[in-house]
C-alpha cells in the first residue's frame, strides 16, 4: 500500500487500472477503525486491485474536488474514471469487499476468496458492545491489566453519540454534546490499551464455548463475555413505515433534525426521548405535530414544562398513526382519533418515530434467561444464567435505562470479573 500526494494523483490514480483511494485524518477514530482493515484487504486484493492513502488535510482541493467531505472517504477508479460508489464512516470490511468484488471478475473473486485464512485471538475478556456499558467494562478491565477486546458493529459510544444533548452526566457543569461525551468515553479506554474491533460483522456469538467470529474469518476467544449490546429503537410495525424507513421516517433527531429548516414534522411517541428531541427538532423545523396514544405525557416534568411553552409545537393526545404513504415529497400520516376512531390525515415534510426502545439480543437470546420483556438477567455481579457470561447496560432487566446506570453496570461487571481472574 503506497501513501501518495495530490501531485502523484494523475500517475499512481487517473493513469489506468483498478484502485482504491482512502482520504484519511489524524485524530481520527473511525479511520483508526479502517486502517487494519484496509491493509489486510491491500494483502488480499494487491495484485489486482492498487491500494492508497491520502491524507486528506493536506491534499484539501483534490478531495473537494472528487467529493470528499469527511474522513475517512473511500473513493474506487476503474481504468481512470471515478466509480460512482464511494463509502465513508464507520466503514464495514464486508462492505469494502463487496464493492472490490463488483469490480473483478467473478473466477477471480473466487481464487482470492479462497485465499481468506481464518485468523484466532485470544483475550481474558471480551466484551460485546462500545455504548457507554461496554466502554466503563473496557476501562476499568484494562486498568486493571485483564487483556481485554472490546467489539461492536457501529463506531464507538452507542446512543450517547446520537443525543444531541446530555445535561445528566454528572462532571459537567453544562449540558454536553452526545458525540463529545461518547468521544472522550471512547477515547479513555483506548488510551488505556484496550483493543477495539469496531465497525465488524458479527458473524457468530458461541456463548458456552466464549468465542465471538467477526467478519466471518477472526475468532476471538475469551475466557469471560460481558454483553453490552444495548436497545435498538422500537417500529410501530403499521403500513409505509419499512418502506419510507430513512426516506422520510426516521428515528435519529440528531442525524436528521437537521435537515427540516423551516419544514413541517411529524413527532410520534410522548416518552422523554419524544418529548426531547421535539424540543431539539424545533431548534430547525418550522411545525411540529407530536402524536401521542395518551391523555398526558409520560416523560418527566421538566422536559415536559420546556415544549409546552414552544410555539412550534402541537400535540394531537389520544391518536395513533395507522399507515404512512407517500405523496411527492411529502409524507402524509394517517392517524386514528382513539376516542371516535375517526381518522385523518397529516401531511409532513418528515416523521420522527420515539415509541420505545428493544434489547438487541438476537443472536443469543435462546441461551440466556430473560424477564417477560425480553432484557437479559443478572445477578447483583451483572453475571447471567450462564457462567462467565455478564450483561450490562441497557441490555439487561431493570428500571432505569440512562448513562449512569449503564456505566454503574459497566464498573460492577469489570470489578467482579476482576477479582475472578486476579
Ligand atoms: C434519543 C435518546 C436520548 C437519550 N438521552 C439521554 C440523556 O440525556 N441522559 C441519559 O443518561 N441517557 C440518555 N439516553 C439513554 C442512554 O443513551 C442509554 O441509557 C445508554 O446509551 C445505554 O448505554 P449502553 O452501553 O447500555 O447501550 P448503547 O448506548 O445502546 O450501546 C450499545 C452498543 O452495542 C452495539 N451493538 C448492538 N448490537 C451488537 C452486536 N450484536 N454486537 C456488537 N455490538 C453490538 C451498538 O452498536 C452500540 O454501540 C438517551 C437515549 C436515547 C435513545
């Protein structure tokens, strides 16, 4: 893999063949995340496929020029001419390898797939899941010299990197942004030493055996797991929504909101995190209609209290959504007066679903014993029904899902499997 300038760009790039180009930044994570990943598929693809870096700080112009806009980008050339495809983020190894293959042909694809050794590592723990949970578990494990992985299918920090806003954390006198807050969390434990396998697939979770396979060629051995997997957002399951899910539908207001300036939206639930981001939404869209199944809220006093007095705001209590279609560019919400069953339409420019949230347990779920809800068991340790299998955080059966609770959980887990170990 060669690291090359803007002026090499014509030779090394634009001058023929097949190449892949990744802009990269210092001090920053997800292309920390990428780096091992793309040199281990510069081993697999070198001789057909030309692999090099770009830092992008330095080479500003020609990334603007090619529509770079963040680190790390991805962009493919074939013969010179720029492939439409380009990936940026917390970038998957399968992803990558999907777009290599579509530019090979197909008995070459399977002569260098055949080439794929299956790799093993070995750790005292892994832990299964980087939210705010798993990275206090990762902490105070490494801190406490236990060799320790840490895994997770997204980039570091869980939900916290999606709030916009936390004002509950305690250490901060002001309210913090999500992804700064996760950011530092993440960067802690990895100061630290742990290791992090972040942006996989996860291929295979053997629980009883403690092995964990990741982008279907690396098992990773343990001799203790901690899940921390979290909660995924809830669906409403009615018409429309699978469909126009992250084309219109979303359950992000920071990685949307910001795109309705001056728009109307639609606000469906009436928890704290609906009553919340309403609030944040509104700091962009012009109307908010919240739709809400209750006669109140049921979020605390203090959310509460702000979006009552926010003019932006209408709340339509006792109405359900019933399908969503779309029409141009609007999406129109059917809902359902619970009181007369009458039924009516709303028509937006988006809709922001906040209705709950489900334990991300489906690839072990028949192998641990849950409450009626579907959350994860544990003992006051965090220890499951299974031996030298922990859980953690928002994963597991309790009352009060937060921060504080899930890095409380995180330490009792790291603090017990510790003292197992030492
Ligand atoms: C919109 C919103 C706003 C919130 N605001 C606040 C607030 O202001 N204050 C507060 O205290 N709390 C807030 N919370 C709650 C808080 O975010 C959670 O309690 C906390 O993030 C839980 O941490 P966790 O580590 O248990 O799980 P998560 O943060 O959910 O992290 C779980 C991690 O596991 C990963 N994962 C999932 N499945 C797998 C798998 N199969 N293999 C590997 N990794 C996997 C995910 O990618 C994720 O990174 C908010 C939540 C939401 C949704």
């Amino acid at each position: 893999m060669k690291e090359i300038t803007s002026t090499e760009f014509e030779t090394e790039v634009l001058a023929g063949g097949k190449v892949v180009l990744d802009f990269y930044s210092t001090e920053c994570p997800p292309c920390e995340a990428l780096a091992p990943k793309f040199e281990g598929l510069a081993n697999l693809y070198g001789n057909d496929i030309r692999f090099v870096k770009m830092f992008r700080q330095q080479n500003k112009p020609l990334a603007e020029k090619l529509g770079v806009k963040s680190s790390p980008t991805l962009v493919f050339f074939d013969n010179g001419v720029q492939l439409e495809k380009t990936m940026s983020g917390g970038i998957k190894r399968s992803d990558i390898i999907c777009q290599l293959d579509s530019m090979l042909p197909a008995d070459r694809v399977a002569e260098i797939k055949s080439q794929i050794k299956p790799a093993i590592s070995e750790y005292d723990v892994v832990v299964l899941g980087a939210g705010p949970a798993g990275l206090t578990a990762g902490l105070y494990l490494c801190q406490a010299k236990i060799n320790t992985a840490l895994i997770d299918i997204a980039l570091p920090g869980g939900q916290v990197s999606t709030t916009h806003e936390v004002s509950n954390y305690p250490g901060f006198v002001n309210p913090q942004p999500g992804y700064m807050l996760s950011h530092n969390m993440s960067e802690q434990t990895k100061q630290c030493g742990t290791i992090y396998k972040v942006a996989v697939d996860v291929t295979k979770i053997d629980l009883e055996k403690k092995e964990i396979v990741v982008d279907e060629f690396e098992t990773i051995k343990a001799k203790k797991i901690i899940i921390a997997t979290g909660t995924s957002p809830n669906l409403m399951g009615i018409p429309g929504e699978r469909e126009y899910k992250g084309k219109g539908i979303s359950y992000c207001a920071t990685c949307d909101a910001k795109y309705y300036g001056d728009k109307e939206v639609v606000v469906i639930g009436g928890g704290n995190s609906a009553v919340e981001e309403a609030d944040f939404i509104s700091k962009f869209a012009g109307k908010i209609t919240i739709v809400h199944q209750f006669a109140a809220f049921t979020a605390n006093k203090q959310a509460q209290e702000k979006l009552i007095v926010n003019p932006k705001v209408n709340t339509l209590f006792e109405h359900e959504p019933r399908s969503f279609v779309r029409e141009g560019d609007k999406i129109v919400t059917e809902i359902e007066d619970l009181k007369t069953k009458e039924r009516r339409k709303l028509v937006s420019d988006g809709v922001f679903v906040f209705i709950g949230m489900k334990p991300n347990i489906e690839m072990f779920k028949d192998k641990l014993e849950l409450d009626k809800w579907g959350y994860i068991k544990t003992d006051e340790d965090m220890q499951t029904s299974m031996k030298d299998v922990y859980a953690v955080g928002d994963v597991i059966s309790k009352k009060y899902r937060q921060i504080t609770t899930a890095v409380a959980d995180g330490t009792i887990a790291a603090i017990a499997i510790a003292k197992e170990l030492s």
